[in-house]
C-alpha cells in the first residue's frame, strides 16, 4: 500500500476530533487570530454523532468562550431545578440528605443539556468563524518528521474491502499537515495511545489511568412522572460494594429523561456484564415506575476516563497537544469533563497561538494548564476514585470527610492501584452471575439495544478490531476468563463460537456493531485487542440525544 | 451534453425512524440528513458521463429550504460542477417537484436528467415519471445499466420479472436504481473545491406554480407491532396449518 | 361512482397483482372496470370476464401495446379517466413506471403503494419504508393509487360474466423501443419476489448443512434466505443475507430455520404474510412475531417436513 499516492494539505492547526475540547481549541485560535488556518477531522458522518453523555453541564469554560451564548440560541436551555442523590438496595431507595452531600454533588445552577446538540452548535459556531471541519474523516494514523517531530495526520482510505483491496470507490487518504498538531479524540483516543507511548508522557505519573464505561439510554415518559430540570443519581444495587459505580437520571426537554449508568472497568469479577447491570438497574421499582409507559427512543455506551490528576500524563509532545479526555481531564467526582476538556482546549488555543505568532514552545502548557481552575478542580477531586478500593461505604465516608470537611485538601494522595486490564480474577475463582431475562419493556436484548444507536459500518472493510495475536482468545481467555469481551462489549461485538473444523471454540468479531466506546481495548485482560479507525463516517449516530 | 441532476435531502437511511407523539409526523429535528441514497447513484452517474466524455456540463438542483444547500454541495464535492437550490420552506408533492424541474430544465436546457428512483422519505416512486410526461421526453425508470451512443440510449429496467432492455433516443428523463454503480466517497480535497463552486438560488414563489398541498396528512402512526402466533407441536401439525389454515403451501 | 384497474399482465394472463388491485377496488366500488392495454389478448379479455368482481372488461388490442411503454398506454388511460372516481394499478414495477404519468397528464396528485382503504377519500400508506404509516386524505375529483397487492387478498378468478367493451388505440409519437426483457431464470426463484423464502441461520453450524434447506427450498420452490451471523460465518454468500443490512423481503411464507430473531434480521422480513420459526429455544425472539412457531431440533426437523411434503404431494396427485 505504501507505494499510493495521497494529496497533502497544510494548515497552521490540525485538530482531530470535534468534541468539547477540539471545537474549543478551534474557535479560540480563530478567535485570537482569524488569518490562522485550522481544519477539524472528526470521524461520525456530522459533528456530534459520535459524542454520547449525559449531561448536566457547568457552563465555566462557555462562559469563557463565548460570553454571549445564551442570546445566541445555544441548545442549553434546561436548568437544574432539583437534584437527589439515592442509596439503592433491591427494592428499596435511601435519599442522603443534601446537607450531606459534598459540594462536587450538587447542580445548582447547571444546566441539563444534550452535549451532542452543543457539539453540532459548537461545531456551526466554528464554521462561521472560518474553522474547515470535515466530518466523516477520521485520523487514521499521524505523521512524524524525521526528528520524530509530529507533523499531521493521515485520513484513513474509503473504499477498501475486508482484505485490504480497493473497490470501485477507492479513495485513499490524504496527509493533512499543520504546524501544530491537537489531539482531542475523547476517551482512548487511538492516536492519543500512540503518542503516550511514543513519547513516553504517561512516566512522571504515579498511577495507571483509570476507566469507567458510561451506558445512556433516552426515555419519553408519562408526563405525570416528569420533572423537568430534575437530577438524580444513585450508587448501590445491582452493584456489589467493590464495584464503583452508580446511574444518573437528567429531566430533560419534550418528556424526556437520560437515563444512564457509569461503571468502573477495574471491576474484578469476568462475569459481570456492565450491560445487564444496567439493564437490571432498570427493574428497580423506582426506575419502573418511572419508565410505566414510556419508550426507550435510544441507546448508546462510551468509556470515561476517570484516573484524574494523579493519571494524567503530560499534555504537550514536538508538534503536537494532547487535550481533554483523550488526556484525561475530566472530573471524576462530579462525572463532568465537558467544562475542563473544553478549559483545556481554550489553554491549548493560547499555547498554540503564541506557538505560531511568538515562537513559544509547547510546553508552556504545563505551566497555563497548572495555573487554571481546572487543576484546581481536579487537584480538590483526586482521592474520590481511588477511594473505592475500600469498598463502597468506607469510600462514601472518606468522601464525605475529604470533601466536606476538608475540601479536598487533604495533605495527601491516594493512588489508584492497577491498570483496569489487570484486575480481572480468574473465571475459575469468580462467581458465575445469572441476569435476569429481558422483558422487551424496560429492559432489551443487546440487538434491540445497538439498533436504536443507529451504529452502521459499511460490511465488505477491513475489520477495524484488531487483534495482536489472533488466537489467544481460543488458546488462554476463552479459558481462563471465559472470554469477558462477551460481556463488556456493550454492542455485542463479540461472541465466543464453537468452530466446527477447528473443534475449538473461536471468538467471533462482528465489528459492524461497534458503538466506538473503547472498552474492548481498555479491558482486554492481555491488552490484546487494538481499536482502531474504521471507515469514516461509520459507527452510531447519537445526534440529537 | 448537459446533464441534470435531482437531488433531495432527506434522513439519513441509518437513522432508526421515530414517529412523533402527537402523531403529526416523523422526528426530523437534529436528526441526522443525506442525500437520498439514489440521487447519489444519478449523481455518480452524471459524474462518469463526464469523466467519459460524453457531458461537458452536470448541474444538480434541489427543492427544499437552506439546509438542503448540503446534499448540493455533496454532489459537486462528487464532481457536478455547479447547482441550483430552488427555495420552498414547504415539502412539496411530486407533481409540483416536477413541475418546479420542468422550469428549471426549459430554462437549463440539459440533454438529460438524472434522478433516484425513490426518495426514501415519502417512497412516492413518482417524480422522474411525472417529469418526463410533462416535458414530453422519453421515460426509463428505475435503471440499472445506462449506455449512450450518437445520441442513441440504451438502458437496462429492474422490473419485478428481471430486466427490461430499452433503446431511447435524447433529450430523455432516466431514473436511478441502486444498482446502477457504486456512488463515490467525497474525497477532503474535492469537499474544499465544491464550497467554492457556485450555487444559485431561486425563491420557488418566484415560478408561479401551484405548490398547495393535494393530499393532507391526517396521522402518522407506528406501524402495528407484529403478534405471536400459536406453537405447534410437531412438524404434522406444522405442515396441515400451512396447507389448510394459511393457505400458503 | 365507478372505480377503474389498469391490468397487470403478460398478454397472456393476469398478474396476481391484478387479482390483489381488484379486491381493493372492491373497497370503493361495486361498479369496477377493468383496463386491460396489450397486443392480442382477445383470450386474454375473455378469462378476465370471468371474473365476479368485475362489471365491464375494457380492451384496447393493438401491436404497439404489446411491451407496455408507459408513453404509449398512459395518454390511453386518461382519455378515460373522467367517467371514474378512482384508477387503480397495482404498485409493481408496472405501475409504479405507469401511472405517475397519468398523473402528469390529469394534472393530479397520485397516492401511492396504498396498503388500506379508510373511505373513499382517505387511504393508508407506508413511508419511511414501512418504518411509518400514514393516514392521507385527499378531496382531488379524481384519485390515483397504486395499491400494494400483498396488502389485499386476490380476489376469485369465476363466477362473473362481465361485459365486454371494446376501445380504439390512441397513437402517440414515442421514441422508446423495447429490446428484450430477461426473465431472471435461475433454479430458484430470486429472493427479492419469490413466493415463498426459506432462511437460515447459525443454528446451521456450517456451510454443508445449508443443503438440507436448499432441499427444503426445492420443494416449496423457495428462495433461499440467511441470517448476517450465517453469512459472516462463510455457510452461504452474502448476496443472500435478509436483514437491515441484506435484502428486504415480503414473501407469502418466510421460514426462519435457527434464526434467533434479532431485531435487524426482522427489519428485512417483518412485512411477510406468514412466518414460520423453527428453533430449539423457546425463548427466542423470533416466537414473538412468528404465526407458527415450532420449537425443535432443526436437523430433525426439516427432513420431517420435507417427508410430511413429498406425502401432501402424493395425496394430491
Ligand atoms: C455516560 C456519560 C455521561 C457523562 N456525563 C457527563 C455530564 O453529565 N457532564 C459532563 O460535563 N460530562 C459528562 N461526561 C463526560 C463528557 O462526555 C466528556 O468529558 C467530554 O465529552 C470530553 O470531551 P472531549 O472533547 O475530550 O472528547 P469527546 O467528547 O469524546 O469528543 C471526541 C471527538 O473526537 C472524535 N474522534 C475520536 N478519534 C478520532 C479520530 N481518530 N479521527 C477523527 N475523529 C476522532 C470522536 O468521534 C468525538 O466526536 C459523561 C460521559 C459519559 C460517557
Ligand atoms: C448494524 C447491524 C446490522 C445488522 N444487519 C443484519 C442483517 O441484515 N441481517 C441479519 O440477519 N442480522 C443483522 N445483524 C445481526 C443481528 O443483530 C444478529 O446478530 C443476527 O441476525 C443473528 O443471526 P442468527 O439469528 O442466525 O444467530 P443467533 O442469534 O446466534 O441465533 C441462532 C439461533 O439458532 C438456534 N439454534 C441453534 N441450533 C439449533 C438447532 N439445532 N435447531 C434449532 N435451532 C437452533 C438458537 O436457539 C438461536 O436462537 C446486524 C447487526 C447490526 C449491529
Ligand atoms: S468493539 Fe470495543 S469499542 Fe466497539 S463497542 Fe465493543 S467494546 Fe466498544
């Protein structure tokens, strides 16, 4: 393949990904200096496509960005009006008191939004200032010069076949280069693993980043159980105590409620499937009497990076940026990373504009980003997550204390301990979990569920899947973990086969279902699944949700 | 020969349909558009004639409100080299789209227009028919195989029985069938290239058609979710159901 | 008033979309005409009389009609158009390719692919490929449908005695000449419109075992169908996928043979008159939308039936 021939574009910035935190980076440079030429790759067939979340929303960093935006008919128009946090045992709800509650908790004056809506407006905000955004063109790998130096990125090719052939539609990718190069591909983003490694940005940390996989469905209820701007979240059943995790339950416009549930990926047991948790979460008799008549409008899933500061690598590399989640900088506590990877892209348009105009390195970043909020913020957050290795009470209790009485101050940090691909016990050692049948009301098959993602990938391409070493699903975890990717895999990617000519059971990968969540590649107990960009344009279509 | 192209924006086939609660319609709000599927097939098309040299100028138009300025810039990121958006905030009938083309084509002038066989919103399977009778043009639906020679056109018809081989003569109205070819991906360079190719808009009031509703929407509903039948018991009881009860075998 | 059908047919006999389009005329009209445009179809004319529903047999018999170009039979058709309330013509490729141009030339919008009769001025149709249906109205003095023939039973061929009327052939300049039109000619009939479809799915296991229902295909002289989990496994090519993502079909019979039932699988099968599912587990999804459900081992299964077949044969004969 190498001997294709690709065209080559040059802009001033390059930034992959049109999340919060790539469009903020690109209406901030325009905004500095609107001769600046800067071009968006964003991978979903539009922009907000592929951006699933909650989500209650601090506008800060907005605020920051465009001053004006509530006259500027943003999609934010839901305020937070009452807000409940719940401890939930099989059929019974516990509220915790409000004057319990730590601050990073509470919602006053935050707004219930649809961030894919706000990315789409974002996105049309950037257009006009001159940004060129091309959706449906993913980075498929980046460029390097010869010191090493990243110097662009490369789209990925259209048009080949399973085996690498082209088609009748053949187009192969083009090398888009830039002075500066911005990597905000959310939540593992593939390139950003790469340049991790590649320059090493992750070594001055102290722990292993840590991941948690964030189910959303969209419900339309009976208008008598709507409250509209209520938010609500809950920790407890169906989880055992040493699996961290909770639901979230935003009211929405039109009748509509976000109903959602985040679990660690440092869970222990490989038969526990985060979907059906979810799934089960939903039988709660709170939750069904909620949902008594309504309809599931849709399904998504997508990874959350959660090791917080003591996690988050190194922002700046040779010709490139490395910003919000795809770095890591959301807020874990408070499940938002919306207001800090935009925060984050806002710095890394400073950075890059006196990058271009003054000659300044790109390691002033280091220094921008330690002198923001969000450090603070994310300094004030930083022993929550790790500790719930204590288990979910002693945890809630620490949490308490250090945020309550100490305001996240505390003279120390906790650690988070082990990578999320490590903590899996063997499935010999772990206790089998039966999950309870679908109902086909309140709870579905995963099938129904990735119908209503709209996920699609053009069949006849090259497997975007990829596996290091293609039978060690059939030669260890099959064996020894009884093949978990069956159960975290929120799209049914994954199914364990019994091959009839091998006699030997296979792991089956139908890639066509993936929603693009990253798990596989985050929980691999062997790290041996690699996600990579299949043909643009493909994956869900979560607009509008 | 100059060569038009129809094009209409509609939801993206990927996208799950969700009828509205109050029944009045399909949720269209933030939903995600396209070209309709087979307009992308008379676009390629009109793209081929040119690279073969068989057109010298492909123009597409559309009828329907700003936002459809997308699919027209789709299709000239795919090669058409210039549009005409046609203005109307209203979804018209096939009749009235076809005599808003009719204008617009006595005016163009094209050798032949190309359009999809179906819009994949309202499935009407109309307006390249009602087009072609309008302008008194030989007609060739649904075609899957197009060969043009001195002015001679010969295509190939998907009919429910196989296929149906035609010979024609321009000017002519053709419409797409999936099968047809293999629509282009819009390659980056040409998406920057279409922003800049010109693009012409006409307020549809302008013409001076009649472009009122003929047929009114009374409701939309979901369609009736299938039931479970019964369990048979064996493969006799199977058998006898099919020949006696449901008469199918 | 009357209500006009536009014949679908071969010159030889009536399409069964004929016999579906009749019975919805039935709907609106006790005065039904039929229409029947072709090149030596006297014979053709006098079976057609026959049938009950039918009052008036309309024939126009001349060379030039003989392929049915549209630009040829559609000036015809609206010459007549004012003695009827409604025309109708089934929605096969035939009228789809023929009536809009009716429409065209009587200046009225046409409904098409209706699959219900509300009244005589409101009607039922499917949009967004079925994915919505949609009650319309219309107060046109004349209305113009295509009717979807599965969606209304054929109606019986005998007992009537219609009367015959004869019409003059009108000529238009048309510059389209017919070739030749193949007829797809395969063992079995074509997945698209076969009558009956057999599918399978990974309860197969394997590529071999897609012989016991081509087998069973054979009998019923079915197309063959398969699920995505058969195709991506290699049992059979992907042309025959059913599904989302494969072919919509809407056979009379759909036979779904270790199928699950995925929600994409009944995407491309849903609207088929009858479904059969065989799968050994009961709580499959399939069951839920199968008019008959047999929960057994498919490879006991289907050599039953197709021994329970060769026997209903045997009767027959
Ligand atoms: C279930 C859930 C609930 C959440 N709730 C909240 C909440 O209530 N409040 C809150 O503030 N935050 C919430 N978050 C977190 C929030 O969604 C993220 O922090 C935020 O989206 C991060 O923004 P980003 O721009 O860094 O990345 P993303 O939003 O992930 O955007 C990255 C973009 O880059 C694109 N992309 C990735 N790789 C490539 C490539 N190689 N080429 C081209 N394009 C590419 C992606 O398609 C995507 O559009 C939630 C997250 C989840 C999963
Ligand atoms: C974007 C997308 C597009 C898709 N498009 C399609 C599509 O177009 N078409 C499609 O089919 N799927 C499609 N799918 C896949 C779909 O979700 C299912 O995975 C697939 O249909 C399952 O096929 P199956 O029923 O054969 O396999 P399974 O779900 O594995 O079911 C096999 C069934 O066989 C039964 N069985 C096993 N052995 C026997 C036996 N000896 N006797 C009787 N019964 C037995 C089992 O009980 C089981 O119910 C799509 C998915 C996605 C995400
Ligand atoms: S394959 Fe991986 S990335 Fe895709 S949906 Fe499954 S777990 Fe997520």
């Amino acid at each position: 393949m190498s001997e294709v021939q690709r065209e080559e574009l040059n802009y001033d910035v390059v930034i992959v990904g049109a999340g919060p935190a790539g469009l903020s980076t690109a209406i901030k440079l325009k905004q500095l200096d609107t001769n600046l030429s800067i071009c968006v790759l964003e991978k979903a067939s539009e922009v907000g496509a592929h951006i699933l979340s909650g989500n209650v929303f601090e506008t800060k960093a907005l605020d920051e960005l465009i001053p004006n935006w509530k006259v500027l008919n943003s999609p934010i128009n839901t305020s937070v009006t009452s807000e409940d946090f719940l401890f939930y045992t099989k059929t019974k709800s516990m509220k915790v008191p409000n004057l319990f509650l730590p601050n990073v908790l509470k919602n006053h004056g935050n707004y219930i939004i649809s961030l894919s809506n706000l990315c789409k407006w974002l996105g049309e905000f950037a257009e006009n200032l001159g940004v060129e955004i091309f959706p449906g063109f993913a980075a498929s790998k980046l460029l390097y010069d010869n010191d090493q130096k990243v110097i662009g990125v490369q789209t990925g090719d259209m048009g080949l076949d399973k085996n690498f052939k082209p088609k009748d539609n053949y187009e192969p990718g083009i090398n888009i280069k830039g002075k500066v190069t911005v990597l905000s591909e959310g939540c593992r983003g593939h390139l950003g693993k790469e340049v991790l490694k590649k320059f090493n940005l992750d070594s001055n940390n102290k722990s292993p980043q840590q991941y948690g996989i964030g189910f959303k469905e969209i419900w339309e209820i009976n208008s008598e159980n709507h409250q509209l701007g209520k938010v609500s979240h809950s920790v407890g059943w169906p989880l055992e105590s040493d699996t961290y995790g909770g639901s979230f339950c935003y009211h929405a416009e039109n009748n509509q409620i976000y109903l959602g549930y985040v679990i660690g990926l440092d869970y222990k047991n490989p038969y526990l499937s985060p979907y059906d948790e979810f799934q089960q979460f939903k039988t709660h008799p709170d939750i069904k009497k909620l949902l008594e008549g309504g309809k599931r409008i849709s399904y998504g899933a997508r990874a959350l990076i959660e090791g917080g500061l003591q996690s988050l690598p190194q922002m700046y590399m040779p010709g490139a940026l490395l910003i919000g989640c795809d770095a890591g900088t959301l807020n874990m506590p408070k499940i938002k990373g919306s207001h800090t990877a935009m925060k984050s892209g806002i710095i890394a348009a400073e950075v890059i504009n006196d990058h271009i105009n003054s000659n300044k390195e790109l390691s002033e970043y280091e220094s921008k980003f330690k002198n923001s909020w969000v450090y603070e913020e994310l300094y004030k957050a930083r022993n929550v997550k790790p500790s719930f290795q204590w288990g979910l009470i002693p945890a809630m209790i620490f949490t308490g204390l250090d945020q309550k009485i100490f305001g996240g101050k505390l003279p120390f940090t906790l650690q988070h301990k082990h990578a999320d691909h490590e903590s899996l016990i063997p499935a010999k050692k772990a206790k089998k979990i039966t999950y309870p049948k679908y109902d086909g009301v309140i709870t579905f098959d995963k099938p129904s569920s990735v119908y209503l993602s709209g996920t699609n990938h053009a069949d006849d391409q090259p497997n975007h899947l990829l596996l290091n070493d293609k039978d060690l699903s059939t030669n260890f975890t099959i064996e020894k973990y009884d093949e978990p990717a069956q159960r975290y895999c929120p799209a049914g990617v994954y199914e364990v086969e019994f091959d009839n000519d091998l006699q030997k059971k296979v792991l089956k990968i139908n890639s066509q279902n993936c929603i693009h969540c990253k798990t596989c590649d985050i929980k691999e107990p062997s790290q041996n699944i690699e996600w990579v960009t299949p043909e643009g344009g493909g994956g869900p279509i979560y607009s509008g949700t | 020969m100059k060569v038009l192209v129809a094009v209409k924006r509609v939801v993206d086939y990927k996208v799950q349909i969700r009828v509205k609660s109050d029944n009045s319609g399909v949720e269209t709000q933030n939903v995600k558009m396209s070209v309709n599927p087979p307009d992308e097939n008379a676009i390629e098309e009109a793209v081929k004639l040119k690279e073969q040299g068989l057109a010298n100028e492909i123009i597409s138009v559309s009828i329907g409100d700003d936002k459809s300025q997308d699919v027209l810039r789709t299709s000239m990121a795919m090669g058409i080299d210039r549009s005409i958006l046609v203005k109307s905030q209203n979804t018209l009938e096939p009749l009235a789209v076809a005599k808003t083309l009719k204008i617009i084509i006595d005016k163009e002038k094209p050798d032949l227009v190309l359009m999809g066989k179906q819009a994949i919103d309202d499935d009407s399977n109309q307006t390249g028919q009602i087009l072609s009778a309008l302008l008194n043009w030989p007609q060739g639906c649904f075609i899957s195989n197009l060969k043009i020679e001195n002015n001679k056109v010969f295509i190939s018809r998907e009919i429910d029985e196989g296929i149906e081989n035609l010979e024609t003569s321009l000017p002519a109205v053709l419409t797409c069938d999936l099968r047809l070819n293999t629509p282009r991906f819009a390659s980056l360079p040409n998406i920057m290239k279409a922003k800049k190719k010109p693009l012409e808009t006409i307020d549809i009031d302008t013409l001076g058609i009649d472009t009122s509703s003929k047929i009114k929407t009374l409701k939309v509903i979901e369609p009736p979710k299938r039931k479970a039948g019964i369990m048979v018991n064996d493969v006799k009881e199977l058998v006898q159901k099919l020949k006696y009860e449901a008469k199918v075998i | 008033m009357s209500v006009l059908v536009v014949a679908e047919h071969d010159n030889k006999n009536l399409k069964s979309s004929t016999l579906n389009t009749i019975s919805a005329a039935k709907k609106l009209s006790e005065d039904i005409h039929l229409l029947i445009l072709g090149n030596k179809i006297e014979d053709l004319a006098k079976s057609s009389k026959s049938i009950q529903l039918v009052k008036k047999v309309i024939i126009c018999d001349h060379e030039k009609l003989e392929n049915q170009i549209p630009e040829l039979s559609s000036p015809i058709i609206s010459n007549l158009a004012e003695n009827y309330s409604h025309i109708l013509a089934p929605s096969s490729t035939f009228g789809k390719n023929l009536l809009p141009r009716v429409s065209a030339l009587l200046d009225i919008t046409q409904i098409s692919d209706i699959i219900g009769i509300e009244s005589q001025d409101t009607f039922i149709r499917p949009i967004y490929a079925g994915n919505a249906i949609s009650y319309v109205q219309t107060d046109q003095k004349i209305n113009l449908m295509t009717v979807r023939p599965t969606s209304f039973e054929k109606c019986e061929e005998t007992g009537g005695d219609a009367a015959v009327e004869n019409i003059s052939f009108i000529d238009s300049e048309v510059k389209t000449t017919f070739v030749s039109r193949e007829v797809s000619k395969s063992d079995r009939p074509e997945l698209g419109n076969a009558r009956v479809v057999v599918s399978g799915g990974r309860g197969l296991e394997n590529s071999d075992n897609f012989k016991l229902l081509y087998d069973l295909a054979d009998k019923l002289n079915a197309a063959v169908g398969a699920s995505r989990a058969a195709v991506d496994s290699g049992y059979i090519g992907n042309e025959y996928q059913v599904g989302q993502t494969g072919k919509m079909v809407a056979p009379e019979l759909y036979i779904a043979v270790g199928i699950s039932g995925a929600i994409q699988h009944l995407a491309g099968m849903k609207e088929s008159k009858v479904i059969v599912a065989i799968n050994k587990d009961l709580e499959a999804p399939i069951f839920n939308i199968a008019d008959y459900g047999l929960s057994s081992d498919l490879f006991q299964a289907i050599p039953e039936i197709i021994k329970e077949l060769d026997l209903l044969n045997q009767i027959e004969s």
